[in-house]
C-alpha cells in the first residue's frame, strides 16, 4: 500500500531518534496487553480447508495453489518462504512444494492433477504461473478468488476476537502518543511515538502522523512538519494481533478547534453513522458507500470522488491483510454477510486546507454492523 510507502520513509530517523532519548512518561506507563490471546486452533484452519474444497467442487476447479502470503498462513498456519501449498479439491490436507513451475507441475501430477482447472491465489509470482502453463499444457490456471475470498472473507469468531484485541491495543497506543503532543513537534516524532507505544503493548505496529493541511492527503505527505497551535492532526494505522490487522484513524486538534474545523469534523462523523447504519446483511458494498457519500454531498462537497470531497471508497475488507475482499465502493454488488469486517473511514478532503478522516473497523453481525471501537464523539475528543 502506498500509504506504508510513505510512512516507512517518514518515520525512518524518527524512531530510530525516539530509541535513543527517554520514553515520553504516557508511553512508559503503558502495560503488554496480549494476556488471553488465542491462537487460531488447528481444528479451524482444517476446517477452512474442508471449505475451500466445497468452493473449489462449486467453482470447477480441481486445486488452489498459494505461495507464501496470507493466504498460506490462513489455511495452513505456515509462511515458509520459497515454498508453496496445493489445496486439492478431493485432498483433506495441504500438499506441499517448493515454490517452483517445475517442481508445482511434478506435485500437480503426483495429485493426478495433470488436466483441468488450477486456481491461483492472487499473490502469486507471474514466473510461477507462466511456467506452470509450460509445463502443464493441458492444465488450465484461472482465478483463485473466488475461493480464497470465499473463505477469507467471513471471519470467525476466533477472528473476530483477534481483530478486537488489534484494535483495542491499537486505541490504547493512540491515546498514549497523543498525549506527547507538544508545540514545534515533528511528525516524524509522533510517529516514533506511536511506534514506541505498540511496542511497550506488546506487540508491533506504527502509524503515519500528518498535521495541518496535509491532513487532507489520503496517504500524507512526506514534507517536514511541526506541530503548530490550531493544527489539525491526523493518525492512520495500526497493529496486528496473531497476524490479524487493525486500522484505526483518529483526526483531532491541537488546541483550541475553529468553527469551520468542528463543522467538518462532525459532517465526517456523521457520514461514519450513516456507512454504519447502512452496514446490513442484504445490503450491498456499493450502498454502504452511496450512504455515507450522500451526508458529504448534501453539504455541497464533490459530487462522486471530487474534492473538496470523499476522495476514496468508503471502506475495505480487513483481517489478515490491512486490505483484502470486499471493499465498500460504487459498483460493487457483494451483499454483506455475517462475519464480514470492514473498515469504515469517508474522508473530507479540503487540499490546501485541512482533512478529516475518522476510522474505525465494524464487523457484521445478524442485526447490522458493530464497531470494534468507540467512534470518537467530537474533535476535541477523539477518544471520548
């Protein structure tokens, strides 16, 4: 994602400068919060495998090949670099390969698989999947989508607990590193901050940190920044819990807020409500979207992705990636489901000016979508 991009360089001398002074007193205070966590079970990942058959029976295809990724890691529990796993349609257990054309074509053939239709995971290197065709003429490589998003897409309840337990160190890291802010401090600073914040946690994670009017860029900006009186401050990311992400973005103010700032800020707030009153089994991604972009436009923004407007889709899939299946954006159809998890994050991008972006991950359950976080009630609030 860009938007790692651009935090990795940003915040690169920052945390190494944060690792050589003291750790700001609200970061010192905090406690590792991974007691209780729960690993996802074998039984589980047998189970998604036992899934990813039935898909693969529905779909026509007589095996799913992954290299190493998240998707590896979902139904196997292993992330072996430089090697492979075959899911076979008539095969309980994953079979497994050097990640090799040559080496995937002798174990296809060892499954008996030497025709009809291999399903490959997205991640998959193009030298993988050209020298497979080569090698296994007769074999035809499709998508593999729709079963690896078929099965990814509903999360668990093991997940669903994961993804809380993210999100829930995540909020408590950013309370934390706000509470550093000071006149004259970089972003690079607070980033370093919130890093230091996760680590003290117990686990990893980092956030990118923008102030004043390049808040309105989706992805921030590079250019160096000091915090200043009346700057709008926004942060943007997260941890992982057992390899499960959250994303969480909190925009407030240092100081005192102007009108015009608070009245952004609680147009955005309420788009966030509508996505998320609008979040139900049955409803369609691109209707969530529509929902929330209607609040921005009615206040005379955009129309559609123009700024000063929602410049983005209104939300993405999360679990094991901070971006996978399905996304909440015109034109998509998916109906949610229960066990769906979204991000739900419109923005308001006013260039050359300021942007609000309030953040938070929902999971969808039988009577609608629940926040695995407390939205933020008020600019001056961010966390209530």
């Amino acid at each position: 994602m860009k938007r790692r991009i651009f935090l990795a360089t940003a915040l690169g001398g920052g945390i190494a400068a944060a690792q050589q002074s003291e750790v700001p007193e609200p970061i010192r205070r905090l406690r590792p919060m991974l007691d209780g966590v729960m690993p996802i079970s074998d039984a589980e990942r047998a189970a998604r495998r036992e899934k990813a058959r039935r898909l693969m029976t529905e779909h026509k295809l007589d095996a799913i090949y992954l290299e190493s990724g998240t998707s590896m890691y979902y139904f196997t529990g292993q992330r072996a670099a430089g090697q492979a796993a075959i899911l076979g349609a008539k095969k309980a257990d994953a079979v497994w390969t050097p990640a090799e054309a040559a080496k995937t074509a002798q174990a296809l053939r060892d499954m008996g698989i030497a025709t009809g239709r291999v399903g490959m995971e997205e991640q998959v290197r193009f030298a993988t999947f050209d020298g497979l065709r080569r090698e296994l003429p007769a074999v035809e490589c499709v998508s593999g989508t729709p079963v690896v998003a078929g099965c990814r897409m509903i999360k668990s309840a093991a997940e669903i607990a994961l993804l809380q337990r993210a999100n829930d160190i995540t909020i408590e890291a950013y309370k934390a590193a706000l509470a550093t802010m000071r006149e004259g401090m970089t972003q690079r600073e607070l980033g370093a901050n919130i890093s230091a914040a996760f680590r003290a946690l117990g686990t990893g994670g980092a956030a990118m940190a923008i102030f004043g009017k390049y808040t309105a860029f989706p992805h921030g900006s590079i250019q160096p920044q000091q915090l200043r009186e009346g700057d709008m401050v926004l942060i943007d990311d997260g941890c992982t819990v057992e390899g499960y992400v959250a994303d969480i973005t909190r925009t407030t103010v240092f100081g005192k807020p102007t009108k015009r700032q608070r009245e952004i800020w609680d147009l955005e707030r309420k788009a966030q409500d509508a996505a998320l009153a609008a979040a139900k089994p049955g409803a369609t991604c691109e209707s969530v979207d529509a929902a929330a972009r209607k609040v921005i436009t009615d206040a005379g923004f955009g129309p559609g992705y123009k700024t000063p407007g929602l410049p983005h889709r209104t939300g993405h899939g999360i679990g094991l990636d901070g971006h996978e299946w399905t996304y909440l954006v015109k034109g998509n159809k998916t109906k949610l489901e229960p066990g769906m998890c979204f991000s739900n994050e419109p923005t308001i991008a006013i260039y050359g000016e300021f942007g609000v972006r309030l953040e938070d991950c929902m999971y969808i359950t039988p009577g609608g979508a629940r926040m695995f976080t407390k939205q933020s009630p008020a600019i001056d609030q961010p966390f209530g």
